[in-house]
C-alpha cells in the first residue's frame, strides 16, 4: 500500500505545520502522517517537536514508540 501513496518534497511537508496551511503533518521513516485530528499537536505543536518536519531521530527520545502513528491516516511519502 505504501508504494501508492503521494510522494512529497520536505518542502511540501514543512508547509504543513499547522501554520501555513491547516493540514497538519509529521513523518517517521520516510511515511507522512496525518495529525490534524489529534488534540496533542494544536497550533502544530507537540511538547518541544515542531510538525511539518520527519521526527524520526527526534524519536528515541519520545517517551513512546513509532505505533503510536498507526492510529493516524498514512497521507504520502518523503520524495527522495
């Protein structure tokens, strides 16, 4: 399923931080996830991570693992 998924610039991810445009995205692992719905990531901000950007290094230091994306809507992918 992932090979069907849009691919994305990081550029396109960064606009979507919760401040210039309403969708707002994180990525892990090359997968841009969708958590405009979650109410921990309001204005696009999580504690001190920053949405439109791919988190996964800032991830070891998360006081959960990369599952707790399975909950939201796999929206594309990281264009290399």
């Amino acid at each position: 399923m992932n090979s069907e998924l849009p691919q994305y610039t990081i550029a396109q991810l960064a606009l979507r931080n919760g401040q210039d445009k309403p969708q707002i995205w994180v990525a892990v692992d090359g997968v841009i996830y969708d958590v405009t719905e979650s109410r921990l990531w309001r204005d696009g901000k999580h504690y001190e991570h920053w949405a439109g950007q791919d988190l996964s290094d800032e991830l070891e230091d998360a006081p959960h693992s990369k599952s707790v994306f399975a909950r939201f809507e796999k929206v594309g992918k990281i264009k290399r």
